[in-house]
C-alpha cells in the first residue's frame, strides 16, 4: 500500500489523525503530513478507514499486488 | 402533485427519527417549505449531499442584498448572512486556515483535561445541589461555553458577564427584544474590548492568534472579519454542541440497556458518541442553505436550476439505507460511520474535533460519575425545541 494526501484540499478535520495516528500527522496550520507512505499491513484497515472518512477526498491510496 | 413538506421535520414523538425520513430518498431532491414560507429545494441522498457539500456551484453567500430571490430561513433571520462577510472562496479559505489552525489534533487533546476538569467541577456541584435538576442548565450548557471560553481567551472573571451577552444574543434565555438587542450589541463591543487586551496581552488562545495574523499583514484578515469569525465561533460552536450533549444523553438514558453496555466497557463511548451524532442531529440541516450559481444534475437526473435555494438534508443522507445497514437502528458498535453530521467538504465543520472530544469527555464523566443517573420524566415526554437550527430537549430533567 502506498499512501499519499494532498495538502492543498486537506480542510483540516483532524480525522485521519485519530484514525490513524501512526500515519498521519499535521504541521502547524493542522495541514496533512504523511509519516508512512508505506503503512505496514495491520495498519492497512485504518489507513482505508482514514481515506473513506476524509471530508475532502484528499488522501489516496495505491494498493499493490 | 402533492403540497411542499413543511421543514424541519416535526420530532413527534420526541424520541423516535421523524417518520418524515422514511422514504424521502426514493427522489433525490424534494421541494420543502421554510418556516418563512419560502420553498427551497432539499437533497436527500448521501452520495448526492456528500459531493454537494464539496461543490462550488452551490454558493454559501445567502445575503439577500446580493441575492435578493434567496429562501429565507424564517422571517427576520439573518444570522449567517452579512453582506461584508464573503463565505465562498477565496475569501472564506482564507479566513478559515486562520481559525482551523486552533482546531489540530494535538490542540484539541490539550483542551482534553480543561474539559474533563470542568465535566469533574459540574457533576461535583450536581452532586452537592438538589435532585431532579435539569441537565442542560446544570451540565450541557456549561461544558461548551467553558470550553470556548478558554479557547478564545476570555478571562475567568469575565466568564458570567460573557455567558449572560452570549445566551441572549443566542436567545438561549427567552428575554424582551429589547434586552437581546442589548446583549448582541453588548457581545460585539466586548469582543472588540476582548482584542484589544490580546492586542496589549497576546495569550496562547484563538483570538490572540487571530490577532498576530492580521497585524502582522493586514491584508489576512480585516477588523471586521475578526469579530465576526470570533462570533461565528461562538454561533457554530456553543449551542450546537450544548444541545447535542443533552440530547444524546437523553437519549443514551432512554435506553438503560445502552447505558449499561457502555459502563462495562468505555471503549465503547467513542463509537456510541458517533452513532448518536448520525441518529440523534440535535438540529435540522436549515443552517446548509445555498444558492444554486449553475444548473447541477443529480443522482436520479434530476438538475437543479440556476437560481434555486438548496439544503443539504444531513438528517436523510444518515438515513441513507444504501449506506448505513439498517439505518433506523440505533447501534452503538456501528463501524463505517460516516455520518454528514459535520457536513463535508471546504466547509466540513471546523470544530468537529473539538466537539467529538467534548460528547466522549462528557459521555464518560456522566455514567461514570453519576452511574444511577436517570431520566425523572418518561422520555417521549421530553419538550424539544423545534423549527430552528437546534432542536434538542429544552429541559432535561435527571435524578440519580
Ligand atoms: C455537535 C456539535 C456541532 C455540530 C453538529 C456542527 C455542525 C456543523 C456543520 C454541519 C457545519 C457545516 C455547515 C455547512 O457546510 O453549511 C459546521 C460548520 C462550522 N462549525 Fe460546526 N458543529 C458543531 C460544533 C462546532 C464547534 C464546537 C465549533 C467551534 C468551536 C464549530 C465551528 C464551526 C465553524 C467555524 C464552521 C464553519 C466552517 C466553514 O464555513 O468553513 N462547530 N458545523
Ligand atoms: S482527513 Fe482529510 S481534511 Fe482531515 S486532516 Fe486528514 S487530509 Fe485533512
């Protein structure tokens, strides 16, 4: 799984933060940061959860084979 | 063709999901009338309100001045709509990255302890008063505005005298026109008395922030736009969450069983918080109107007319049967909860972290401090305010 997100539409919910916390992160104006663009696996199900719940579509996941 | 619902939906009985939402998304969007007699056009299915929310040809800018054909809410209300206030971008993305910053996930766990100390100070004085006593004025009420007012920086002396201006201008207090008048004009001047004792005393809170943002290049945010988001703050913020932790505690304790799973487990409070936002909006959606600047097709087919007033139903699309499973189930383990609540988008609430946090906080303090509390009167005879932005229960008695 690769994992990016798109700080230019990122509104600052705070979501993906509680979701998965391991993951994400905010700099100081609370903008999105990726931590691990390559979440390991039990991750994975929080990291959708986090996607799926961000009100402006802004991070997006790759899934590999 | 049949006559225009009338919105908001009534909430009779008071406990159980208007019946008005069973059904309203066989068509993706139905006429509705407003408590001003105006008609507006509602959308009721998730996948549509979801991309509404994001969509830019809906406007948010509902100042009849400039859209003189615009619904009104109801006859005299004005609230979100000052005409030197634009609420679309770029103004508003400007504006709102100021205010957002005070609302991250780490700022909000700061305020976790301030909250769970005042939770720990209102169910101490609870204790100590008399029983039955009503839960908003005892404990709902007090919770928010606290918060607030240790966000924005108000001082602690100053708390009573902002709480009196806030509740009247809110009409949180019934009072006479008049004394409303006074505590909307009272509230904007000292907001205005706030920033000039940050300006000399800058503090680590919101206003203070606010302040260093518009000094430091005037351009970011004008005098105006900072009393007004500092007011906004208080609009969007206060009630709101007040109603909503009434609400969904009252609701929590109609249904003891309910009460009981979560007392034998509290890591259930976060989920039960989410579902009884989804179940239990404490108001209706009249706060989403938009104008329509462009024609917009939805779902169905249906196009929205240039021109139209649009509400985005929150309330139907977390009704959605294609997106919750058995939606009008009150289920405190939903997983996938992805409740519009909050709305979503540019304008997703920018204090749904903070209020999130305030509903667990309160949640557990309350069942576990109280573990007896209990309604004093049958829920379905709690008196619900209704037809306005908020519609929780005006008085929630408890005894414990
Ligand atoms: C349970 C409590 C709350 C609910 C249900 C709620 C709901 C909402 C909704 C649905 C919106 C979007 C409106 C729209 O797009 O038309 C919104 C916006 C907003 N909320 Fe909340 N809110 C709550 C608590 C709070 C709190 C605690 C604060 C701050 C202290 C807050 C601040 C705001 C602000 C500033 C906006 C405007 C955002 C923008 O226009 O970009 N809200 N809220
Ligand atoms: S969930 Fe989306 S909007 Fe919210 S902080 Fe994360 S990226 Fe930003």
């Amino acid at each position: 799984m690769r994992v990016t997100a798109d700080r230019d539409t990122c509104t600052v919910s705070s979501l993906c933060v509680y979701r998965a916390p391991e993951v994400f992160d905010q700099d100081e104006d609370g903008h999105v940061v990726v931590l691990r663009p390559d979440p390991p696996e039990h991750l994975h199900p929080a990291v959708r959860d986090a996607a799926r719940s961000c009100p402006t579509r802004s991070i997006r996941i790759t899934e590999e084979e | 063709m049949t006559a225009p619902l009338s919105y908001p939906f009534p909430w009779t009985p008071p406990m159980e999901i208007p019946d008005a939402l069973r059904g309203l998304r066989d068509q993706a969007a139905v006429t509705v009338t407003l408590p001003s007699g105006d008609r507006a056009l509602m959308v009721t299915r998730y996948a549509d309100v979801r991309a509404l929310f994001a969509d830019h040809r809906l406007s948010r800018n509902i100042s009849r001045r400039q859209r003189p054909d615009v619904a009104r809410i109801s006859a005299d209300n004005e609230l979100f709509a000052d005409p030197e206030i634009n609420p679309d971008p770029p103004d508003h993305i400007r504006v709102r990255g100021l205010v957002t910053r005070a609302f991250t996930a780490r700022r909000v766990e700061a305020l976790r302890p301030v909250a769970q100390g005042v939770c720990d100070e209102l169910i101490a004085a609870m204790k100590a008063g008399t029983r039955p006593t009503d839960l908003n004025e005892a404990f709902a009420y007090p919770l928010p505005i606290r918060v607030i007012c240790r966000l924005l920086g108000v001082p602690l002396e100053d708390r009573d005298r902002f709480r009196y201006l806030v509740d009247g201008f809110l009409s949180v207090t019934k009072l006479p026109v008049e004394e409303m008048q006074r505590c909307r004009e009272g509230l904007w001047q000292y907001l205005g008395e706030l920033i000039d004792s940050k300006r000399e005393q800058p503090g680590d809170d919101l206003v203070s922030g606010l302040i260093k943002a518009r000094d430091e290049d005037n351009n970011r945010l004008s005098e105006h736009e900072l009393r007004f988001w500092t007011q906004g703050l208080l609009i969007a913020g206060y009630v709101t969450t007040a109603s909503q932790i009434g609400a969904s505690t009252a609701v929590l304790l109609h249904h003891r069983e309910l009460v009981e799973e979560i007392q034998a487990d509290w890591s259930l409070v976060p989920s039960a918080v989410e579902e009884l936002l989804r179940t239990q909006i404490m108001g209706s959606s009249v706060g989403t109107l938009r104008y329509a600047v462009e024609d917009i097709p939805l779902s169905d087919g249906t196009v929205i007319a240039k021109g139209t007033s649009v509400l985005l139903s929150e309330e139907s699309a977390n009704m959605d049967e294609e997106v919750f499973p058995e939606p009008f189930r009150l289920d405190i383990r939903r997983t996938d909860n992805h409740h519009m609540t909050f709305g979503a988008g540019l304008h997703y609430c920018a204090g749904a972290a903070l209020a999130r946090m305030e509903l667990q906080v309160a949640t557990r303090s309350l069942l576990e401090q109280l573990p007896d509390l209990r309604l004093a009167v049958p829920g379905d005879r709690l008196p619900r305010g209704l037809g306005g932005f908020t519609e929780g229960f005006t008085e929630i008695p408890v005894t414990w």
